[in-house]
C-alpha cells in the first residue's frame, strides 16, 4: 500500500512540476490515509485517490486594470474547481502577490477534506490573484475586483461553485465583486459569502473562523483536562482569523501576548489590548507596530518570525502557510508549549508537525480546526436559499455543534484506524471516507 501511495505522489510531482506547496498538501494527505485505503481496495480499484489529486476544472485569466495614475495593470487570476463530490465547489479568493497556481492548487485540495469535515454539503474549490491590495486605494481595489469578477463570473453561481474572503480579500473586496456579479448576471444571489449583513450576509461570519479554532481547541484542552483559563497564548497574524482567535480565547479566560504582521511582531505580557488592534487593522489598516505608540510597556520586534520564540502554553498560528519550521517548533516545545493548533492553511511545515507530535503537544490541524469559517459560509448559503437571517447567537451555536461534530470525527477516525490521538491524521482519514464513497457512488467521472 505505502509504494502505491509513493507511485501516487511521484506522479502527482511529475505532473505538477514547481508547485511545492502542492506536492506538500497531498503529500500530507496521502501518508497518512493508507490505514483507509487498507480497508478499501474498491478505492484503489476505481482510482479514486488518483481522480482526487486532479482538479475537475482549473481557470486562469487576465485581470486588466486601471491605476490612480491613469496606468494599466494586469494581474492573473485563478479559479480552481478542485471537487464536486459532496457539493457545489466553495473556498476562498486570495489576494496576495505570493500567488500563483501551486499556492491556490494546495488550498483547495485541502478545502475538500475540510468542507467534508464541517458536515455541510459543499465541495471544495479556491481561487484569487498575485494583486496585492495594500498600499491600494479603494478605486484602485474596486477597479481590480470588478475586472476580476468580469472574467470569473461565468464560471460560478449559487449552486456550482460559491467563493469567500481569504488573505488580502476582506468585507470590501466581497462588496466590489458582489457588485459586479449582480451587474452581469442580472440577479441577487448568495454566489460570494462574507457579505454585508444589509445584503445577505450573516451575522457572526466575521467571527466564525477564529471562534471555531478556539472551540476546537477547548476540545483539545478538555481531554487534556484542562481549559483556557490563565494560559499564556501566542497568536500569529492580526487578520480576521487572529483577530477574533484572541477575542474568543480571551473570553474563556486566556491571556493573549503575542501578535504579528508580516514585518514583525509585538508582546504585551499584560494581555494584547483588541481594541487597538481591532483599530489598527480593521480601520485604518495600519502596522502592528504603530500598537507599541499607545502601549509603551509592549515591545516590537522587527521580523514576523521570531514570534515563536514568545514562551505560551498554546500556539495558534493564524497568518499563513509554512510559517512555523521545524526548528521554529523546537524552540516553542523547548519553551514549554503543550497545545499547537492551526487556524491558518497548512501553517507548520511537515518537519513542525513531526516536532510536535513526536513531543507529545497535543496538535490540531488546519482542515478541521480552521473550519469553523466556510463551516459558517454553508450557514450563510443556507440562510441565503431560505431568504431569512438567523440571530447571532443561533449562528454561534450552530458553529459551536459543527465544531464539536467536526472534533470528534477526527478523534473517532483516529481510533478507528489504530492512530489514537492523532487529530491530523484523524481529519484526513474521515475527510477522505466522506468525499471518496461520494465519487464512487457517483461511477467514473
Ligand atoms: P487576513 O488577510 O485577514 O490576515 C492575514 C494576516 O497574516 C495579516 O495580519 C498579515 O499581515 C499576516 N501575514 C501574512 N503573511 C505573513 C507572514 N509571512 N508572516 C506573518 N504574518 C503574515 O487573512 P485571514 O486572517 O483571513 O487568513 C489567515 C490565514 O487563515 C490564511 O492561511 C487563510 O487561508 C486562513 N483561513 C482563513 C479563513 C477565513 O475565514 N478568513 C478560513 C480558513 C482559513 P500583513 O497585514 O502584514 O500582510
């Protein structure tokens, strides 16, 4: 089994030459889903694993625009349309200049086992562009996105395929393509989630991924025997996900003393003030630097890694792929961490997570415990079908009975397939089961 795995993989670099990040994703993936295939052959038989690792559909396009200086600009967008099996395709858009076909190839191969985890019947699919909206003006980012959606609205709809936010693509992004879909296509419907609650939207989306990680990892702590109460917690990032992972974690009673941007990062041994924060990069979409201006007991160091050398009982990396290496996750295990668990995609390297769970930190992976966001974007579409809007407080608690459905499909695969405690292994397993007897059922397609 592990050579047929192995000759899966060869061909999967073979045929995805330069996309390391993709090669790293299925890699993740097929190592450990082996126990399952054991138990399946009709899986190898009908070469489902090998339908799986090739996307049904990929789209790239042009993105002319004009710039404040009366310039043209042309950026690349993407759509890939990694798996219908269980759902019309759903994943984000991001906005990022790193992209390029490998980093949006891993995202939404990785978006199928996560959707088919949040219990929801979506599919998996990501998209975006190498625009990077900082530094932009508003008409500028408007111009982008209405000539993005010009392109990709052809492609997508309420029940084929529904995209959302991601890095770089916030409230107003959403806003300037719903805009522009609604223009083309004559019609107003649920085809982008992370709307505007005036324009269905749904409450406690904004929320939904950093609160889902944290009642997740509660899950983690609970076996533990234990909670968030008094710990120390490093949170990387200061985007949607790190923003309200810190404010559901500081709810239960934690103490968050660390946050990053991508030039750096700032601890406050007294509890990071949100507010601030909150200010800085909600509003006035600032630098994590400019915190220390109004916190002067705060320190800023300049270098978004060094972050991992804060000592904290839980790390929640929540900014953006490969960000902890291996001998980033020896320094946080040195430093006495016990709890690790991923609110960014693929945010440890596969040599952190080996660090980790050859450690004994109890680690919750990115596909389960980040679901909590697209699990609520499936809330979102289904309010949107249903023409009515749910009460933030039905929103949360629905995210809350996902997120413990979500955790304990990981724990019971685990058990299942004799890898007891392994949650990473565990979502991968059960993600994979969901989506593979959908494809089989289905016959060759
Ligand atoms: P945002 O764009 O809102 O925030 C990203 C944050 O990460 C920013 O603070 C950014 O800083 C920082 N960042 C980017 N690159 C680095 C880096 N190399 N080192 C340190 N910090 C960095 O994105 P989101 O919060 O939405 O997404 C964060 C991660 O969570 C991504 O991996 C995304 O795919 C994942 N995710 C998001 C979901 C969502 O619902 N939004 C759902 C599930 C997963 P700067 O401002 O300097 O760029």
């Amino acid at each position: 089994m592990q050579q047929y795995v192995e000759s899966v993989m060869a061909q999967v670099k073979a045929r995805n030459a330069g996309e390391p990040e993709f090669h790293q994703a299925v890699h993740e993936v097929l190592e450990t889903i082996v126990p399952v295939l054991e138990k399946h052959p009709e899986f190898i038989k009908d070469k489902i694993v090998e339908r799986l690792v090739e996307p049904e559909r990929q789209i790239m396009f042009r993105v002319p625009w004009v710039d404040d200086k009366g310039e043209v600009q042309v950026n690349r967008g993407f759509r890939v349309q990694f798996n219908s099996a269980i759902g019309p395709y759903k994943g984000g858009l991001r906005l990022h200049p790193s992209v390029y076909l490998g980093i949006i190839k891993f995202l939404g191969f990785e978006q199928i086992f996560k959707n088919a985890l949040t219990t929801t019947p979506i599919g998996g699919g990501k998209g975006g562009s190498d625009f990077d909206p900082k530094g932009k003006s508003d008409r500028e980012v408007m111009a982008f996105c209405q000539s993005f959606m010009t392109e990709l609205w052809r492609h997508i709809g309420p029940d084929t395929d529904v995209p959302a936010g991601d890095i770089g693509t916030g409230a107003r992004e959403i806003g300037y393509m719903f805009g522009q879909y609604k223009r083309l296509s004559n019609s107003f419907t649920g085809v982008l989630t992370g709307k505007g609650l005036e324009w269905g939207g749904s409450l406690a989306r904004t929320q939904a991924t950093g609160y889902g990680l944290v009642y997740y990892t509660t899950r983690m702590l609970a076996d533990a025997g234990t909670d968030w109460n008094g710990k120390k917690v490093v949170v990387s990032g200061s985007g949607n996900v790190a923003i309200y992972a810190n404010e559901k974690a500081t709810q239960l009673g934690a103490k968050v003393i660390a946050m990053s941007d991508s030039n750096g990062y700032i601890v406050d041994e007294s509890g990071i003030d949100l507010a601030c924060i909150k200010e800085l990069k909600e509003v006035r979409r600032a630098r994590i630097k400019e915190y220390v201006a109004s916190h002067p007991s705060a320190q800023y160091v300049e270098g978004c890694r060094g972050i991992w050398s804060v000592p904290c009982d839980i790390a929640l990396p929540c900014a953006t792929q490969n960000e902890i290496n291996g001998d980033e996750a020896a320094i946080l295990v040195n430093n006495g961490v016990k709890f690790v668990a991923e609110g960014a995609n693929m945010p440890s390297t596969p040599e952190a997570i080996a660090t980790f769970q050859g450690s004994g930190i109890a680690f919750g992976p990115a596909k389960a415990a980040n679901a909590g966001g697209v699990a609520t974007s499936a809330l979102e579409m289904s309010q949107n079908s249903m023409r009515l809007a749910w009460t933030f407080e039905e929103v949360d608690a629905k995210l809350h009975g996902i997120m413990n459905a979500v955790y304990d499909q990981c724990v019971n695969a685990a058990d299942a397939y004799g890898q007891k405690g392994n949650l990473a292994a565990g979502a991968n397993m059960a993600g994979f089961l969901k989506v593979a007897k959908a494809m089989s059922a289905h016959g060759v397609c």
